[in-house]
C-alpha cells in the first residue's frame, strides 16, 4: 500500500476515533463512513471495482487539458 494513502487513511481514522481496540464499540455510521473512503480509495488505484475517477493516490495526473 502505498504509504501516503496508509498516512492519509490513518489521520481519517484519528479523526473519527477509531482503532483496532474500539472498532467494535463504534458507531455503525462511523464504521461505513470509514469503510466507504477506503473503499473509494482503493477503487481509485483500480484494485476493486468502483467508480473509475483518479484521485490524490492513482498518480501524476496528465497535463495539457
């Protein structure tokens, strides 16, 4: 994984009070909110299907538009 995307995800997890040891006490719309950034996260770098959009993690975007 990249490390600027592992960073970037563990400030989002900081920021909502999540961590390995309270996951299971937390809210469930926390819990989806994380989930969903992940996942978007990851859809960006075309590892899972997902909306096809390049974000800060898929790489140097193309000049010249």
């Amino acid at each position: 994984m990249n490390d600027d995307l592992a960073a970037h995800l563990a400030r989002r997890a900081r920021a909502l009070d999540l961590d390995a040891l309270n996951v299971e006490e937390a809210e469930p719309q926390t819990l989806r909110d994380f989930a969903r950034e992940v996942l978007a996260e990851l859809a960006a770098l075309g590892l899972i299907r997902g909306q096809e959009e390049a974000g800060c993690w898929a790489g140097p975007r193309p000049t010249g538009h």
